[in-house]
C-alpha cells in the first residue's frame, strides 16, 4: 500500500526538479563565465561581443574557436579580466556545490528522512560553499580598493556579498547542529515503544 | 542498562508467544522484540498498561532493576 505523500514531500519533489535545473544551468554557465569576464572588461583588445557574434554567424566553427581562444588565453592576459574571471568562476563552483547539497537535502526530505545525519552533514557542506563565496567576494572588494586606491569598492555589490554569504555560511552550520540533535531526538524516539 | 525486562518470563507463564501478545497489545512484533531484548531507550505508560492488562500481572513483574557492578554504594 502506498502512503499518501505529506505537503512536505511534495514541497521537497518541487525544489528536487528547481535544484536540478539550477545546478545544470550553473554548469553550463561555468563554461562561459570567463568569456563574459572578457567583454564585460569594457576594453577588449583581441575583439568585441559583436564581432564574435557576427564571426559566429558567419561560420560556426570559426566562432567557436574564437571564443575558446577568449576563455582559454585572452581573458588571462590583463589582470583586471582575470581577476573578474576567477571571481566569476569561484562564485559559480560555489553556487554549484550549494545547489549540489540542496539537492541531497531536498532528495532525502522527498524519502521522508527528514532528521537524518545525512541531512546535517549536506547542511555543513552547504556552509563551505556559502564560505567560499564570502572569500571570493572579500577577495575581489580588496583587489579593487588596491587597484582604485580608494575605499570606494566597499560600497560595491561584491562587498554587501561578504556578510551576505558569512552569514549564509553560519546558517547553513546552526542548521547542520540542530539537524544532528533533531536525529539523535528521533533515533532515541524510535526506540520508545 | 541498570533496567531488565523480563517479557520472555511473563510469556513463559501466561503460555503466551510474543507474536499473540502483538496481536493483544495492538503494538507490533518488532517493537515488542526491542522491548524484550531490553533494546528499547523508554517505555510509554500506555504501553506498560496494555501489556500487564493482557499478562495480567504488576509493572515489577516485566521490569527489574540490577544494578551495574561498578555501583557499589547503595541508593536512598
């Protein structure tokens, strides 16, 4: 006999196929992360947005190569590109691993296996992603003041991001330490007959 | 733990097996066997009355304290 599905579970099933896409549209967006880096510089020296388009167009084959020539080479040669580029690509591996483990939680609450230590130790994993990104952000708001010379970056978005995530970051561990004891709890529970 | 349950004596008594006691109790026959093999971290007072209602006998009949050996002065 199958038992009816909880409000909970099919809560879960939604953010289950919403956690997927996500993670596929992220990886997707890793590949060409460091291309947007490049056109978004504002100064491209090797070509622009539109003339890669129009390349593209043209011939595909020819395009491709130019933009593999972007992501693998030009990208790298300044270092205001490449410094956009690795905040780019970290805040995207980041916010994979997150939606990795929001996956694995949202799976096992699907199962009914809502106060398990596997939950706890995805909530923790979640954690370093949230941390990852606070040092990523830090690290991009300390290279722009350096390179300004002006303390003016710590109004930019990429400086509100490093409380943002620390916080997200300390969340995701109170969460995994009450998921933990909500196991113990249950494990004492179902052993009270 | 200090605490024994002593449900195989009690069935042993009545003639009874642990899957008819199930039936009676209306708990089932895995939970009663945690309880038996003295598993179990607690028992609900539902669960204790049901039981000694069907057993027909007191609360110290099923459930024995022995104390561990490292204990070696007595309680008040």
């Amino acid at each position: 006999m199958t038992m009816k599905r909880t409000a909970t579970q099919r809560l879960a099933d939604g953010l289950v196929v919403l956690s997927c896409l996500l993670l596929l549209a992220d990886m997707l967006l890793i590949l060409f992360l460091p291309a947007l880096a490049y056109f978004r510089s504002g100064e491209p020296t090797f070509m622009t947005m539109a003339q890669l388009q129009a390349i593209f167009v043209y011939d595909f084959d020819d395009g491709l190569g130019n933009l593999m020539r972007v992501i693998l080479y030009e990208v790298w040669q300044k270092p205001e590109t490449a410094v956009l580029a690795l905040f780019s690509l970290a805040c995207a591996v980041g916010a994979a691993w997150i939606f990795l483990q929001g996956l694995h939680i949202s799976a096992n609450v699907a199962d009914g296996e809502s106060f398990s230590p596997k939950n706890a130790v995805c909530f923790r994993r979640a954690a370093a992603g949230c941390f990852l990104l606070a040092l990523a952000a830090a690290g991009r708001t300390l290279w722009k003041i350096w390179q300004l010379g002006s303390p003016e970056p710590l109004l930019s978005c990429a400086a509100l991001l490093t409380p943002l995530f620390l916080a997200g970051g300390l969340l995701c561990l109170l969460l995994s330490a009450l998921l933990r004891r909500a196991a113990e709890i249950k494990a004492e529970n179902d052993l009270t007959i | 733990m200090a605490i024994v349950v002593n449900l195989d004596v009690m069935l042993a008594k009545r003639k009874m097996t642990l899957s008819q006691l199930s039936e009676q109790v209306d708990i089932t026959l895995a939970n009663l066997s945690i309880l038996k093999n003295s598993k179990a971290k607690a028992v609900r007072f539902s669960t204790l009355e049901a039981i000694c209602r069907v057993l027909e006998c007191q609360p110290g009949d099923i459930l024995e304290y022995v104390p561990d050996s490292s204990d070696t002065k007595g309680g008040s």
